[in-house]
C-alpha cells in the first residue's frame, strides 16, 4: 500500500513537474515575447531614423538573386541588340530600304 | 482570313485616323549624324528615362503618401517598412531624381559649350532653361515630403531665399509657403506642387522642347560644322534607337543597383519648434548655392548678404536664358570667352559643392 | 480681368497673423536655472523664454534673421547658435558671427502674478 503511494506521488509529482515546466516555460515565452514586443514599440517609438533594409534573409537574398539576374539579362540583351545594330547598319550602307523604294 | 490579315487591316484602319505611318516615315527620316561629340546626343534621352521612371514610382509612392502635417513623416515610414518593396520604390524615386538632374545638367553644360542654341534654336534652349527650373523645383519639393528635420529646415531655408527679393519678394515667399511660416500649409501646398502644378508644366514644356527639336533636326557642333565634310549620318529608327537601347540599359541597371543597395534614410518627424538640427544640408544639386548663403557676409556695400546673392542669381538667370542672343558671333572672341564661361562655371560649382561637404 | 484675378490671389495667400500676445503660466518658468531658455510657441514659430544670470526674464523669437531657421542656446558657450549657415549671436541675442543681418527679435515680456505675458513690440 504504501509502495503504490509512494508510487503514485513520484508519478504525479513527475507530471507535476513535466507540466510545470511547460507551463513556466510558456509563461517565461510569453514574457520574453512581451518584453520583445515592448522593444520593439519602444524602438520604434524612439526610432531616431529608420534605415530600410530587406526584412529577412528571404528577402535579402532574393533581392541578390534579382540583382545578378536583371544584370544577366541586360547583358544578354545589349548582346542581342550589339548584333542588331550591326545589322541594320549593315543594312542602311548598302541601302537596302531606299533602293527597295525606288 | 488570317491573322496577319487583320492586323495588316486594323493597322491601315487606325493609320487612317491618326496617321501613324506619317510618324514613322518621319523617325525613318530623321538622322542622326555621327561625329565625335555624338556622345552628347544620347543625354537627352537619358533623361527622359528617367522622367518616365519618376513618373511611374511616383504614381505608386502616392497611393500611400499622405501629405498632413501629423502623417506625411508616418506615411513615409510606413511606405519603406510595411508596404512590400515599399523602400525599393522610394530609392528608385528618390535615387532617379538625382540621376535625372544630374543628366540635366550634363545636357545643358553639353549643349553650352558644343553651342548648339546657335540660330535658329533659341526657343529650344529656352524652353530647356524653364525644363531645368521645372526640374529643380520638382526636386525642391519632393524634398520637403518626408517631412523630417532635414527637409524642414531646407525648406526654411529654400523659401526665404526669395523674400530678399526687392518688393515682390515677400510675397513669393508667402506664396511659396502658404502663409507667414513653414507650416502644414506649406506640406500640402508642396505636395499639390509637386504632383499637380509641375506635371502640367513640364509636359507641356516638353511637349514645346521635343517639338522644337524635331522641327529643326540634330544641330551640329561648331568644330564639326565648320569643317564642311560630308558628315555620316544614321537614321534615327531604328538604328539609333538601337543605340539609345544599350545605354538606357545600362542606365537601368545602375539605378535598380544603387536603389537597391544605397536607400535614403528617413528621420524622425520634423518638430516646428525644434532648433535646426547639426549638419543641414539640402540635396546634392543645391549644395553650391548653399556654400555660397554660407560664406557671404552679413552686409555687402549697405545691402545684405542674401540680398546681393538673390540678386546675382536672377542677373545670371536673366543672362543664361538670353544666352543664345548674348552669344550672336559663337566663332568669334566673344563665343570663345563664353565657353571658357561654361568652364568656369563647372569648376565653381564643383568647388563649393566640394567645399560645402568638408 | 483684375476683378477675376482678384479672388484667385486673395484665396492663395491665407490669412495668417502672428498673434499679438502670449500668456502663459508662470509657473513653469519659475524654477528654470539662470542662463537658461525654455521654449514657448509664438504662433507657427518657437520662442524663447531665457532666464539671464541675474535672474531677469527676457523673451526672443527663436529663429535666425538669416534665413528663418530656428536657432539653439548654448548655454556654455552663452551664445545662440543657427546650425542652417553657422549663425552666432551673444547673450543679448546680438549677431556676432556668421551671415546674420540683424540680431534676434525680442519680444515684451511682462510679469503679472501668476502670468507671464509675452507681447509684440508697439502692441499695448
């Protein structure tokens, strides 16, 4: 008898613990969470200057990505438009459009 | 019938009412020649990249903005931190701004010493001597808009300018501010300038500058002039637009670069009360004017310092935009003396911008 | 013609006036330490209320006479300062440095018991 008593307070005891636990750690979560929020509305209350900046590393790396793509297409693109400009040059001195007029 | 049917008869239908094909004939007429100093041709250009570029952030910066005195810093804030991409938008304003200018510039000081306001472009440079106000005033109050300490005490400072004006002065500023002081007036004022009055303006200056250019084709330079030679020349569609292509390119890219990793900063909401913070400085293009309202002693031959400045500034004004009739005989001394002139003019401006950044 | 421009330029000048007189609550005025200034609002513009070294009140409008930037006291250096274009004037509000042409506009200002009554010059 005795025993499961023992028992039975080790267990619930444990349980206690268990949950005390989450729930201090829960508590101790929504205190940080608080204390965080409270800087962050102080901060931004007290925010002498706001720099912009990508929000996230998401964000900061898909502007990079951008970057190096809009600078790959203006390449190619001066690429293709280097070739067309040789060829209506090409074509103005032998003058291709006033010899098919007359 | 097939497609290329119809488009061939719904192009000849709308031909028929706007006379496109005449347009286009014409952009295949018009030539380009090509000499040394073509380089400058593409400047024009340029800037009318940028102002298209203005034209669209702008659109989109003003579906947030608010221009009150207890929201506009708030709006701003809220455009670069909650809006997505919002801080992109407004560097690529704020960042096209000062490229345009810059380009403004460029085109001027190229047009001034190539001389190309020679007869018969008088109107053309003038019509470019009010772009370049319209221009400048269109960066005056933008700079107001975010509404922090640096742009109120510029703003101060930019619309007291005026009231040392003999007689009109007073109330140019008042105009201006919308009442004896800088104050909220004066934001929703700017705002109303900044998006109503000078679109107005500047399109239809442009529409003038652009017509005007059209009309009497590319001038040439006078070096290039005088050596009668036949002169390559290229037609402007499409082998020039070609051309203008690679450098709007370019150009594009180096914005969306700049904007992208250099984005303005915004301080805190502007107190009216509050003393002129350290360090003031209006943006790039007004900094020589600035040194110059600096160094300039309180009292010059019984006037004021400001006053005298003012003063010197419309006189040269004046002489600027009658420039294309001061400089009648552009091969002679008296056109060799206003290039050197333009020099001048470049060196002092660089030198005090300098000088105001120590 | 006149008579169609004539609204038109009334309706974009407002009317604004600097108001004649400021009272305030001495109160907040009494403890302030000599050579010191507190600042008041005199219509859209700051003032100065400042507290001289024997105790006396004297009051300025607090923007520089160059081009209409607010100024700063510096109490140290017992000097008023303009940060817009390096602006200096002494105590008394005299410009001693820099681009200003006139000194500070001083004000009238006027103990009554509780009040402290700031006033235009020539306003009775």
């Amino acid at each position: 008898m005795m025993w499961k008593m023992k028992r039975l307070l080790v267990f619930s005891l444990l349980i206690f613990l268990l949950f005390s636990f989450f729930l201090l750690k829960l508590n101790f979560a929504q205190e940080v969470m608080e204390e965080e929020q409270n800087k962050i509305t102080q901060a931004e209350e007290n925010a002498e200057k706001i720099v912009p900046s990508p929000k996230d590393i998401k964000e900061s790396i898909g502007i990079y990505v951008f970057v190096v793509w809009m600078w790959i297409a203006i390449i190619v693109l001066i690429y293709i438009l280097r070739l067309k400009i040789k060829e209506v040059d090409r074509l103005f001195y032998i003058r291709f459009f006033s010899a098919k007029k007359k | 019938m097939n497609l290329l049917g119809k488009k061939k008869r719904a192009q000849s239908w709308f031909d028929e009412r706007f006379g496109i094909s005449g347009i286009v004939k014409f952009l295949r007429e018009k030539k380009i020649p090509q000499h040394k100093h073509s380089l400058w041709y593409y400047t024009g250009s340029a800037i009318m990249l940028f102002f298209v570029i203005q034209v669209i952030t702008g659109f989109m910066l003003v579906f947030y903005y608010n221009p009150t005195l207890a929201e506009a810093n708030k709006s701003v804030g809220r455009i670069m931190t909650e809006i997505p991409m919002g801080w992109i938008i407004r560097s690529i304003h704020s960042w096209s701004s000062s490229f345009m200018i810059a380009f403004v510039f460029i085109h001027l000081l190229s047009i001034w010493i190539t001389k190309a306001y020679r007869k018969p472009r008088e109107l053309t440079w003038m019509s470019g001597v009010f772009l370049l106000c319209v221009t400048l005033a269109f960066g005056f109050t933008g700079y107001l808009l975010p509404w922090d300490d640096l742009s109120l005490s510029a703003t101060k400072v930019g619309t007291d300018i005026p009231r040392s004006i003999p007689i009109v002065g007073v109330w140019v500023t008042k105009l201006l501010r919308g009442g004896e002081d800088v104050t909220g007036d004066t934001l929703t004022r700017f705002f109303g300038f900044h998006v109503c009055i000078l679109p107005v303006f500047i399109f239809i200056l442009l529409a003038v500058h652009v017509y005007l250019i059209q009309k009497q084709g590319m001038s040439l330079p006078l070096a290039v002039e005088s050596k009668k030679e036949k002169i390559q020349e290229l037609p402007f569609w499409p082998n020039f637009v070609y051309r203008e292509s690679v450098v709007w390119l370019i150009l594009l890219g180096i914005l969306f670069t700049v904007a992208i990793f250099l984005p303005p900063s915004l301080d805190k909401s502007a107190d009216l009360m509050a003393p002129a913070p350290e360090g003031i400085r209006p943006e790039w293009y007004f900094l020589f004017l600035f040194q110059a309202l600096k160094i300039f002693p309180a009292k010059i031959l019984f006037i004021n310092g400001d006053t005298f400045i003012v003063i010197l500034i419309l006189v040269e004004f004046l002489l600027f935009f009658f420039l294309p009739f001061l400089d009648n005989k552009p091969a002679e001394i008296k056109g060799k003396f206003i290039t050197f002139l333009a020099y001048v003019t470049i060196v002092y401006a660089v030198v005090m911008t300098v000088w105001s950044l120590l | 013609m006149v008579s169609f421009l004539y609204p038109v330029i009334k309706f974009v000048f407002p009317p604004t006036r600097e108001p004649d007189q400021v009272i305030l609550p001495f109160l907040d005025f009494k403890d302030m330490k000599p050579n010191s200034v507190k600042v008041f609002s005199w219509g859209s513009k700051p003032g100065f209320v400042k507290k001289n070294k024997n105790g006396s009140y004297w009051a300025f409008v607090a923007v520089c006479t160059h081009l209409d930037c607010n100024v700063t006291y510096i109490p140290e250096q017992r000097k008023f300062f303009c940060a817009c274009h390096d602006g200096w004037y002494d105590e008394n509000g005299t410009n001693i440095g820099g681009p200003p042409p006139r000194p500070l506009r001083r004000l009238i200002l006027i103990i009554e018991g509780e009040d402290l009554i700031i006033k235009r010059e020539g306003v009775k």
